[in-house]
C-alpha cells in the first residue's frame, strides 16, 4: 500500500496510536519493534479494543480469515515516519524546530505558553522528541491548528537531521551545545554538528529566520547565512534582558529593541540557567506579534512540572528537583545557581551523568572539584561513576540504597538539591522526602 492510499485511511481515522494499552476508537495501530518488544504481536489486541487498522510489518502476524483491517507494510517505524510527513506536508502549517544540549523541553513549554494565548498551537507534548515522538506529534496536526512547536532530540550524529527531514520546520532555534551523549556524539564538536543540522537544514531550504542566543558559546558560528532573530544581552538585540532575582525563582527585566518599555517578570521557575529559556519565549513571542502583556503573564503563569527546575516545599524540607537529566553543562550550571541562591543548611544529593563515554571520568571529577571550591560540605553522591572519584562524601550505588538510609536518618531543615540523570531515578528520593 503506497503512503498516499495509507493516509486516505488515516484520515477517517481518530488519530495514531504505538501503544496497544491505549487505543482511542477508530484510531489508527501502527506496530514498532526495538530490543524488549514488538508490536507486531499486540496487534490483534489493538483492534479488539477499538482500533479500526493495524500496521504491521511481519506477514506471520496476518490472520488466514484476510481481515482487511491488517496493514501489511515492509517496516513499521519507517511508515509512521512517511505517513508523519506526507500529513505535514498536506496541512503546510508553519512550525518552529527547537533543540539544544539543554533546556529545549522547558524553552518549548514557556514558548508554547507564550504563543497559546494569541494562536491555536500544536507542541511537542512532554518529551516526545525522538525519531518516535515527532512522527506522532505531527500526526497530531489538524487544519485548525495555526502553528506549531517541535521539539527535536539527539544522542547520535545524523539524529537532527533525520527529524528536520521529517518535520521540515520553517524556523529554528537551538538553546545551546554543550557535553552531553558524549558516548554517542564522540566528542563536542559532534555535539555542534549534529545540533547544528537544524540550521544546516533550514539554509538548504532558504528558510533563513531563526531565533538566535546571542549569548550563547558557537551558536552565531551555526548560524552563519541566516537572518537571526537575536536575543541576549545587548541594547541592540531584538530582545534583550538581564537576571534580576534569584531567590529562589528567576526574576528578569526584557525590552524589545533599544527603545522599547522595560518588562519585569517573577517566574516560577528555579535558577538562572532559565533565563536564556525564558528570553526566547519572550522573543518567539514577539516575533509572532503577541502582545508584552501577555507575555509577561504567559512566564509568570507557568508552572514548572516533570521534575525539572521544581521546588516544592515539604513537611521537612524545601526541594529544588532537576532530577529528569544530567549532563555536565546542566550540573555544573545546577551546581551554581545552588550556591548563589539564599537558603540554610544546604544539602546536595546528585546522581551520575550517564552516556558521556571515555570523558566521563574526567567530567565527574570536575564536577567533585567544583564542589569543593564552593565549599559544599553536606553532599551525597549515588552512582558507580561519582563512587570513583576522588572525593570524602558520602555515596551510595543507587536510588533505593540511598532512601534505605535516609529512612534512619531523615533530614530536616535543609533545602536540598536533587540533581542526575533520569535512568538513577532520584525522583523517587524525591517523592520519599
């Protein structure tokens, strides 16, 4: 079956589903296969609760009765990928790609809030930025919807570059390169590379506007040939801002263009690493004609959840949570917002930064170091990466082994920040204190 005729039946479809456990009414089942499943065999199952097709791509999955509601196709993922673009491209609503090293799920919610209150926005819902979740955001699109916002991951040389050919954004913005998936990019300048095949991508295309961090380390470099929409510091800059709280959330002041009116926002949001995320809500906002008011509204409104940049008061304690992912950039830059803010009885409890390969003894141990040049006493480290450096705090191999011991000794009266990546599962301690 071609991808013209598969979207004909997609249309009089309710939408897409990957999931056999969640199977709206005549949606549309496509089977994906990886190492621990294949959908192929929960097929059957996703009609039985109320799909009205299956996509599989092994013909040992097909009944002998010739049940016209089976899809044969040659590769599953591969199908949901053409059938993503085939409907973008029908629809043509305008979209803006965002990646980055780090804050791009935070930059793309403050921008989707911004954008919200003037247009009917389609966004990349929580963490759905691989070569999975785009597909089915884009499947998400209906003619009613007047833009939208596609947040793009990468772990691998090329990974960009495979989502731009299939979102095919009309602007770009990257938040920033840094060290991360260091194991799969090789080294930072794989890093900038592969972020960069967003701006490769729209410079082929003559898509030239983009939403630049004027600010930010290599990014005028990437954006050489396109008109960037500039943001930072600097009267100059189409937007421009500074830090003017920090305690505990961000405050900052932004002015479009030299002579325009000073704007103070008090966010929700922890630390002053955000302040480039919400600067760029504040020019993609601007730039799409939204008024400062309800910008200045839209950031003060938004509420911070997943684990990222969350506080939250206990019975005990006060918790700054940025327990969703760790690399070294978003640690040391956690690290240092921790240090500057105003609190009693400090407490750190950090987990390992995985996937950074060979560097990554060298980047735990700057991390140790930098600890003990603020002068960080109270700290507890959970992992076997943290476990081999070279440090006097206190350790322990994983999540469950650290909230056995706190459960004899529970702090009390501290702010404590819970900082690593996801797969250490700190937000479990978390939820336990």
């Amino acid at each position: 079956m071609s991808i013209s005729e598969l979207y004909r039946l997609f249309l009089s479809c309710q939408g897409v589903t990957t999931d056999s456990r969640c199977c709206p009414k005549d949606s549309m089942f496509i089977a994906l296969k990886g190492d621990k499943f294949n959908g192929n065999m929960f097929a059957s199952k996703a009609l039985d609760a109320g799909c009205a097709y299956a996509v599989v791509d092994e013909a040992s999955c097909l009944p002998a009765d010739g049940d016209s509601r089976y899809i044969l196709v040659e590769n599953g993922l591969r199908t949901l990928q053409e059938l993503a673009h085939y409907h973008r491209m029908e629809l043509k609503t305008p979209l803006i790609g965002i990646t980055g090293t780090n804050g791009k799920t935070t930059t793309k919610e403050l921008m989707a809030a911004v954008l919200s209150t003037k247009y009917n926005l389609l966004y990349t819902q929580g963490n759905l930025n691989n070569d999975i979740g785009v597909p089915l955001t884009l499947l998400r699109l209906t003619p009613q919807h007047q833009l939208g916002i596609v947040e793009m991951g990468a772990s691998h040389p090329g990974d960009i570059e495979a989502l731009v050919r299939i979102a095919e954004p009309d602007y770009g913005l990257i938040t920033n390169v840094g060290k991360a998936h260091l194991e799969g990019f090789g080294s930072l300048e794989g890093v900038i590379r592969t972020k960069g095949e967003l701006f490769d991508y729209l410079r082929r295309q003559h898509k030239t506007t983009i939403f630049l961090y004027n600010d930010g380390p290599y990014l005028q470099e990437m954006a050489q040939g396109l008109e960037p929409v500039c943001y930072g510091h600097g009267a100059d800059l189409y937007v421009s801002g500074r830090v003017t709280g920090n305690s505990p959330f961000l405050a900052f002041q932004w002015r479009q263009g030299k002579e325009g009116q000073p704007h103070h926002v008090q966010t929700r949001l922890i630390g002053e690493y955000n302040y480039p995320n919400a600067l760029a809500a504040v020019a993609v906002g601007c730039y799409f004609g939204i008024e400062a008011e309800q910008i200045d509204q839209a950031l003060a409104g938004y509420n911070p959840v997943n684990n990222r940049s969350q506080l939250k008061q206990t019975e005990d304690n006060t918790l700054i949570i940025d327990a969703y992912n760790a690399n070294p950039t978003s640690m040391m830059a956690a690290i240092s917002n921790f240090y500057k803010i105003q609190a009693d009885n400090k407490q750190l409890i950090l987990g390992d930064m995985r996937e950074l390969g060979k560097e990554s003894a060298e980047e735990h141990q700057k991390v140790i170091n930098y600890l003990e040049e603020c002068g960080f006493k109270d700290v507890i480290l959970v992992g076997s990466q943290f476990a081999a450096t070279r440090h006097f705090y206190t350790t322990y191999p994983d999540a469950m082994a650290l909230i056995a011991a706190l459960q004899q000794h529970k702090p009390a009266g501290k702010t404590i920040l819970i900082k690593g990546s996801n797969s250490l599962r700190l937000n479990t301690v978390a939820d336990y204190l």
